[in-house]
C-alpha cells in the first residue's frame, strides 16, 4: 500500500501504519477476484505487527469453504492471522 492510502494520515499522525480494516478490505477483495466468494463474517482476527506504508505483505489463505484461516505475512514475519466464513 502506498504512503498516499487516504487512510493512513489519520492511522497514526507522525507514524502512520495499514489500519487493520484495510488489510481485511484487501482479503475480501482477494476471495472475490480469485476465488469468487464473497466474505460473510469474520470469524476472529489478530494483529500481531504493523504494515508500514510502503512495504509488501502477502496474503494466504488455507482450508475449504465456507470456513477459511488467513495469515498476512511482512518481512519480519506474520503481521495478522485469523478466520473468516465465505459465502459463494
């Protein structure tokens, strides 16, 4: 995500980081476009370290629908994990 994200000036002043909210965004976006399933409900979610602006992170998604555990990795390692139900 670029520095220029309009959610990020507000995520935090001075040393903004990828809200939360945005990286789940980019989850459903990911099982829509590659999957064709649409999020019904997040499960549980934790946040274990920050994405900064500017950094990559990769997305995984393991199990079979309509229950799916997720992990967004960063450079040091996994920044999120949890799970989500699907809905075809």
């Amino acid at each position: 995500m670029g520095a220029d994200h309009p959610a990020l000036p507000g995520h935090f002043p001075g040393r903004p980081l990828v809200p939360g909210v945005v990286l789940l965004d980019e989850l459903a976006a990911l099982l829509q476009r590659e999957r064709g399933w649409r999020l019904a409900r997040i499960v549980d979610a934790k946040f274990v370290a920050p994405l900064w602006p500017d950094r990559t992170a990769e997305l995984r998604v393991h199990g079979e629908p309509p229950r799916l555990r997720f992990e967004i990795l960063g450079e040091g390692g996994v920044l999120a994990r949890g799970r989500v139900e699907v809905a075809a």
